[in-house]
C-alpha cells in the first residue's frame, strides 16, 4: 500500500516535471508577413507560407519551436506596407518580416529593418537595386539580374543586333536595366529605343507608345512589366499590328510565370512571343505539394474556379520551410531591448526596440540548405543561389519549352551534358503570325515613306552619277554607274527595301556641300543612306558606317607626258641619270689611281715622268670600256682590281647599250613630274578633285593649303595641266583612281598616271551609325563582286574607245644610280680594300726608312716629299724589266744580297736628318733602307 502511494507520487512529480520541461523548450516566434492581399502574387503567397508551415509542422513532430505568423495587408501600397512594418516591430515585436510583396515597399522597409535589427525576407521582391547596408535583407527569390544572360543568349543566337527595350515605370521596372544594357552590349546587341510605360497607362497611352515603336527599324522587344499591365498591354501591341510576321517579342519571368492565371484573351494575344524563367526541377515533392496547394488555394479563395502553383508559390513555400528550420536552430527567443533608456517614452515615429533574437536567426537561415519544391535552397551573400533557365515559346494556352539555358550556353534537351552545349540548338520556335522563319530583326519603318537615298550633284564627272530633271514635269532621273551598282546590290538583297533617290543639291540646282557634310546629313538622319563617290575616311567613319567598298582606292598622280626627240644633241646622255653618270666617272678615276699605286713600284709600264702617269691613270679604265687596254699587270692586288672593274664595265656598257637603243628604236614618253618633295621644295600648285578628301591628304604630305586648288570638271583639269603652275595651273593632279581612269580615257595622249599611289580604302555606300542594311549590303557586294557583276557595270560606264588602241608607247626606262648601287659599292669596297692592303704592306717593309724620316725634324712637307720619292722608286726585290731582251739583275746566285734603294735628297734635308741621329750614318751622300 505504502510502495503503491510512493509509485504514485513519482510517477506525477515525472509528469509534473515533463510538462514544465515542455513548457519552457516550446518557443513561439513572431514572424510578420506584409502582403497585398488583393493581388494575385499576395494570395499565392500566403496560400504557400501557410501550406509550408503546417507540412513542416507535420513532419517535424519533435519540434521545439512554433512560428506564429501576424499577416498585414499592404494594399500595394508603400505608404501601407512601411505603417505594417512599423506596426509588427514596435507593437508586435517580430523577430522576422516575410515581404513586402514590391521592390519598391521592400526599399523602404529595409531600412525600419535595419534599424530594428529585424531581417527582411522577401520571396517576390526581384528588383537588383534592392540593398541593404547591414546586411538584414534575405531575398529567397531569384534577382532579375540573373536572367539578362539568358535574354541575351537568346538575341545572340537568332542574331539580333538591335533591341527595343520596353519596361514599367517603377523599382520593379528600372532595377533591371543595368544588368541588361550590360548583357546586350556583351553580345553585340545595341539598345535602339528605351521605352518607359507608367503601370497605370491608359490604352490611348500604350498605342500612342506602340505606334511610336513601329515607325522605327527594330522588330526585337524585350518587356520587363509585370503580369496586371501585360494583362492590358499585349493586346493594345495585337491591335497595333505588331503581333504579326517579323517581330520578336521577348518576355521576362512574371508573365510568363503567371501565364495560366491570365485570361485566355491575353494569352491568345501573346502567341509567338519568346521568355525566359527559372528552371524547376521535376520531383515527387513537388507533385504532391501542387496537389496540396490547389486544394488549399481553392478553399482560401473560393471566387478562383482554377489554380496552378506558380514560381512565386515556390519560393514563398521554401521560405517558410527555411524560416522554421532557422528557428528550430535558434531554440530560444529573447527579448527586445531599447536602443536607449527613452525609447519608451520617445515620440518618434520610426524609433523601435532592437531585436535580439533577428541577427540569430539571420545567420541560421543564412546557412540552411535543402532540397526544396523549387529545387535547391541556398543562400549565398542573403541571394537565392542562380539556377538554369528555361526558353519558353507561348503556343496556345500556355508557354512550350524550346530550350534550356546555363552559364554554359543553350541547349534543347533537359539531360543536359557537354555535348549538348556544343551544337547550342534550340526546338523549333514559332513566331508571331504564326510564322516559323526567325525575324531578322529590323524592318524598313511603315510610315509610308521610303528610304531616302541622297545622291552628290557631280557635274564633272556624269558618268559616276548623273542627276537630271525636267523642267517641264519635274521628274528627276538618276543614272550612273555608282547608282547601277547600288541598284543591283539592293536587288540581291532577300528582302525588298523601297528606296529612292534624292540629289544633294541647293534650290538653285548646285551642289549643297562636300562630300564631307553630305555624309554628316546622313548622321543626323536627315536621309537614310548616301550613294556616290564617296570614299571611305577615317574622319567620316566617326558619325557613319560604311558597307564594304565597290571600288578600289588609292590616290594617284596625274601629270603631263612630254616625247624624247630623237635629233636631240645630247641624247647619248639620257640613258642613264646624272647621279649615275657622277659616280660612274668617279669610280673611272679611283679605278685609275689604285691601279697606278698598285703597279708603279712594280711595273715598267706605269713609270715615266708625270705627265704619263696621269695619262695612265685615265687611259686604262677607259680603254677597258671596249676591252682594250694593252698593259701587263703584275701584282696581285691591281689583277683583283682589275677583274672587278671588268666586270663592272660589262654590267654597265650592256645596260648603256640596251637602254640607248631602246631610245632610238622606239618613241620615249617621259612624264613632266617625278618626285613629290620636289613639288613641295619649288611651291607648285597642284589641283585636286573639288569636295573631295584629297586637300587632306596633300596637307599631311606637307603642302602648303595656298598651292592647293580644287576643279569640278575634266576640262578645268585638263586646261590646269596644259598651263602649268608658273601660268596659272598645276604641275600635278591628285586623284583617286577611279577618277584618275575617267580622266584618262578622255586625254590618255597628253596626261599619265605616276606613283607613289597613296592608300585609300576606296568607294562605299554611306548609312547611319549601326544600321542593320550594313551587314547585308556588304553581304551583297561581296557576292556581286565575286561574281564579276560589279565590273561589267563598271566597264559599261568607263570604257572609251578613243583611248582603247595599242599603245606603241612605253615609260622611260632612264637607269638610276638605285640599279647600281650593291654593284658600285662592292667595287668600290675591294678596291680600297686592296690599297690599304698595299699600303699597309709598303710601310711595314720599309719601316726603318719610315722611323727615320717621321723621327727627325724637318717640316711635315719635307717628310711627305721624302716618303714620294723613296715610294716613286723601283721596288728591288720585286720589279723586272727587260731591256734589249736582258735582265738588269743578272746576279741570280745564292749569295746574300744587300736590297737598297737610293733617294736622292737635299743637303738641307740630308742635314736635318743627320742632326736626329745619334749615330753618323756609314754614308753621308745615299740613304740606304
């Protein structure tokens, strides 16, 4: 009895203790949650947060912790959802805020966070300018930021150049756009038009704005609004007429999230527009929750007859199950403190108690992670961490997978691996107007004009382009090759682009300006392209774009031919220049004198009083001019010397031969003018063509701008040249080669063409800065002119056939010092090699001789007059020479032999010397070396 009583008191004192153990390990966390309870977004939302909390609660059934949830209605408004948040920190004292659903409410309530040390945790607000500077703010959905790539991807893969970016005037709307003006500019894509539509637009206000876009060139949209606007927009864009063959519409995620949920109007109008959203992994989780969740949706909002979970459902249904796994990590919650000991009685507005239990459950939730409906949930830097996306293509009722997209690139199949990046194919995609050929991008605008081609008023030269009208009836004619050939380019274009042509011309009929502010018209878009003459410059190319050019560039010289005549007196001169006659008649001459230094101490034939010696030193190179020369040579040095020369003289003789015959053959044309910086050293005026860029050029080349004069027409060009510059004209005419081949055709008997031609990058068709026609005109003269199309057109307008007889004539063919000048210098190198050879020798041998004299002390004349006439002596062990058949040296024996050499001197200079020497020389009347 008594152990029962005791069993009895233990069993309660176990009970007592369990419960007051359950009571204070029971934590109940107060979570905020700011809504707009009226918006479609708000009520999948909360239908989520509160699914979330019970399935968690299920499973968890172990749990230490409750969230209790306090729900405010923000009214889509900022004002609403800052009263609601100040409401729940001061009065309710929560430790967390789900929300607010807008970017714009979320910018505000993050401060009222920041200050509470309360964290933010919104599941639907996407705006990238959202910021938080300590941090409280937990976004656990995907930024707008990440999705630009994929819509840039997308343009890049169809290859769209151009877009017309078309976006809400809200937080919501303008977060996006540095992400994605970046994006686009990394694929090449330029931003026509920015358009900005008020969430509140009225149908007049969004077709005003439609109508707008459709005058312009650009057919790709890309639409960053959110579901109520699209709602009314696409079908203002259908009645615009912009839902057709054409255009290309791209759509960020919301309305493609929500599509189901839009009527089946709106939808009907959305056909064939093009969107990117985030990828959600297929899972039996996800099945059974979306089951669930219609349920529940169903019964919370009784007046929706359908539902289908969405991504915001998702990523609202994951933060709650992140939320309540936070808490279950944090265990305990405490109270708030003041931020000062007056917070209780302050009076203002925004002063709130600093939460104790925010900054725990900040970082727990910042480090959970888990597999959730959405896919995998985890935070990086308070980010939901970027996923793939999905390429959707609204057919029917609702949008069809046609692709999926990651860091890697797009790819069609969703088991997705390496080899699938590489093709970077897309499913079929059909566009507006039911249509399967992609867009090209750009249009010519439908505001029922055609493109306005300005033409240059050239009345020089008709046959480029020609601008004729009739007075009577006022209709102009446009001819010329430059105009045939942009004809035929614009032909073979695939598409047909309606253009005509308007001459750049006063109201006088004269030409309205240079080539120059004619392309800068097309800059400010006064004409839409610009078809001429006109080359290609770096200066133009800063306000325009060029397409590839049709004709070939350069600039050329022209100048008058005067004839060689063939009873000119001198005209055995002609042959060769003056500089080479100069050096040749030089070379002549050191030729000589190494030949006589080499020979005269050796060789019989090279001595003799010195009226021969000059003789010599002129008559052997000449003689050797026919071969001629009679002379024996004996040293080796004058033998290499001489070998040279000759062949040197055969070189030069043949050359001389070849090119006076040639001149006395055939009739010689020789132009007037050579040499550029010869122009610039006398101050010729030279002429160019009048509006063109030459004047530039010239300048750079370093005319003076007074020389320089500009003429309209062959015939002012022509009466130019004939004067000359020291009458009135020119000496020289710059000009492109085009014009250079007209100008010749027409006087090819008194004018040529000289070089140095002066690149250029030739004639091109002008349009404005990024038009789409560049890339395919330039296509198009390609092909034309590998097709030879281009030249037949060209040779139709420019030949002539005055000037298409064989031309019996030939350029001068005067030989330069240029053509000789590896030869010469080779000649002259081994003949001074051999001299110094010789002297080098001569000194060392006779080096005592040599001491002697530059030791003693007589002038340096005496000792240059001594070392002549010691060098004019025989040479004694080396010279020969054979009188009557007999050798003066008949001492051929054996015996050692005393070589000397007399010199014979002055007493003056003999006494000098002696004076230097500490010895008496043995023989006081010769010098004995």
């Amino acid at each position: 009895m008594i152990f029962s009583s005791t069993l009895c008191l233990v069993s309660l004192a176990v009970i007592l203790c369990c419960s007051a153990q359950t009571e204070v390990v029971n934590t109940t966390f107060q979570v905020g949650v700011i809504l707009d309870s009226d918006s479609l977004v708000g009520r999948i939302g909360l239908t989520s947060l509160t699914l979330a909390l019970s399935d968690f609660y299920s499973l968890n059934t172990n749990r230490t912790t409750n969230l209790e949830l306090h729900v405010r209605d923000s009214k889509g408004q900022v004002i609403d959802a800052a009263a609601n948040a100040l409401d729940l920190l001061k009065d309710v004292e929560v430790d967390a805020i789900i929300g607010p659903q807008h970017s714009a409410e979320a910018g505000f309530v993050l401060g009222l966070g920041d200050r509470a040390s309360v964290p933010i945790i919104s599941f639907s607000a996407t705006s990238p300018a959202l910021y938080s500077p300590t941090n409280n703010f937990v976004r656990t959905a995907l930024s707008d930021s990440y999705q630009v790539d994929a819509i840039a991807a997308v343009i890049k893969y169809f290859q769209w150049n151009q877009v017309v970016i078309l976006h809400e005037d809200s937080h919501y709307g303008h977060g996006i756009i540095p992400s994605l003006s970046n994006a686009l500019q990394q694929v090449n894509a330029r931003i026509t038009y920015r358009s900005i539509i008020p969430p509140s637009a009225t149908e007049d206000t969004l077709l005003k704005e439609l109508y707008k876009m459709k005058t312009m060139q650009t057919r790709v949209f890309v639409v960053h609004i959110k579901t109520g606007l699209a709602s009314s927009f696409f079908p203002k864009v259908k009645e615009a007429g912009m839902l057709v063959e054409g255009y290309a519409w791209i759509v960020t995620g919301e309305p493609l999230d929500l599509l189901h949920w839009l009527d089946p109007h709106v939808v009907q109008t959305m056909q064939g527009v093009l969107g990117v959203k985030p990828l959600i992994p297929s899972s039996q989780k996800l099945s059974s929750t979306a089951i669930r969740w219609r349920r529940k949706f169903l019964l919370d909002n009784p007046d929706f007859s359908e539902a289908e979970l969405s991504l915001f459902g998702l990523w609202a249904y994951d933060t709650m199950w992140a939320l309540a796994t936070a808490a279950e990590r944090v265990r305990f919650r405490e109270a708030s403190s003041s931020q000062n000991t007056s917070v209780a009685n302050s009076t203002i507005l925004f002063s709130t108690e600093m939460s104790q239990t925010g900054p725990k459950l900040l970082e727990a939730i910042s480090g959970v992670t888990f597999e959730g409906v959405s896919g995998k949930f985890r935070l990086v830097n308070g980010q939901l961490e970027p996923s793939s996306f999905q390429i959707l293509n609204v057919v029917g009722r609702g949008g069809r997978g046609v692709g999926i997209w990651t860091p890697q690139g797009i790819s069609s199949e969703k088991n997705m691996n390496a080899s699938s990046f590489l093709n970077g194919k897309l499913r079929s995609v059909i566009f507006p107007g039911d249509s399967t050929v992609v867009p090209k991008g750009w249009e010519v605008p439908v505001s029922g004009k055609k493109l306005r081609v300005v033409v240059p008023v050239s009345p020089g030269f008709p046959e480029f382009v020609r601008v004729e009208r009739d007075h009577q009836t006022s209709v102009l004619k446009v001819t010329g090759c430059f105009i045939d050939m942009f004809d035929a380019v614009m032909a073979a274009l695939p598409y047909a682009v309606p253009y005509e042509y308007v001459p750049f011309e006063n109201p006088d009929g004269t030409s309205a300006g240079s080539y120059d502010e004619l392309a800068y018209q097309v800059y400010l878009q006064n004409y839409d392209a610009a078809v001429g003459d006109i080359t290609i410059t770096s200066k133009r190319s800063e306000y325009v774009d060029f397409t590839l050019p049709f004709s070939e560039g350069g600039v050329d010289m022209v100048v008058p031919i005067t004839y060689d005549h063939l009873n000119n007196n001198w005209i055995f001169l002609k042959p060769l220049t003056r500089e080479l006659w100069l050096t040749a008649i030089a070379l002549f001459i050191l030729t000589g004198v190494a030949l006589w230094i080499l020979e005269h101490r050796f060789n019989n034939a090279y001595r003799g009083p010195p009226a021969q010696h000059a003789g010599l030193i002129f008559y052997f190179p000449l003689m050797s001019l026919v071969f001629a020369q009679r002379e024996r040579i004996v040293s080796n040095l004058a033998r290499l010397v001489v070998v040279v020369w000759l062949f040197v003289v055969l070189i030069l003789n043949s050359t001389y031969t070849a090119s006076l015959s040639a001149r006395l053959t055939v009739q010689r044309l020789q132009p007037a003018v050579t040499d550029v910086k010869e122009l610039i050293k006398r101050g010729d005026h030279v002429g160019c063509h009048y509006g063109s860029f030459v004047p530039d050029l010239l300048l750079k080349l370093g005319f003076d701008k007074t020389k320089i004069r500009s003429y309209k027409h062959p015939e002012d060009t022509h009466e130019a040249l004939s004067k000359g510059s020291d009458k009135g004209g020119v000496s020289v005419f710059f000009s492109v080669k085009s014009y250079t081949k007209l100008f010749l055709s027409k006087y090819c008997d008194k004018y040529t063409s000289i070089g140095p031609t002066y690149h250029t990058k030739g004639f091109a068709f002008v349009f404005p800065k990024h038009s789409p026609l560049v890339a395919d005109v330039s296509r198009a003269v390609v092909e034309l002119t590998e097709n030879d199309r281009l030249t037949r057109i060209e040779r139709q307008w420019m030949d002539n056939s005055a000037c298409n007889e064989p031309d019996t004539t030939v350029a001068s063919t005067t030989v330069s010092l240029q053509s000789f000048k590896i030869l010469f210098g080779i000649t002259g190198s081994i003949t001074t090699t051999c001299l110094i050879a010789f002297l080098i020798t001569y000194l060392y041998k006779n080096r005592g001789y040599v001491e002697r004299i530059s030791s003693s002390s007589t002038t340096i004349w005496s000792k240059f007059r001594a070392m002549c006439r010691h060098f004019d002596q025989r040479d004694p062990d080396s010279f020969r020479s054979k009188e009557d058949g007999e050798s003066v040296l008949p001492d051929q024996n054996n015996t050692p032999r005393l070589s000397s050499s007399v010199v014979p001197i002055s007493s003056v200079e003999m006494d000098d010397i002696e004076a230097q020497q500490p010895t008496p020389l043995a023989s006081p009347s010769p010098l004995i070396t």
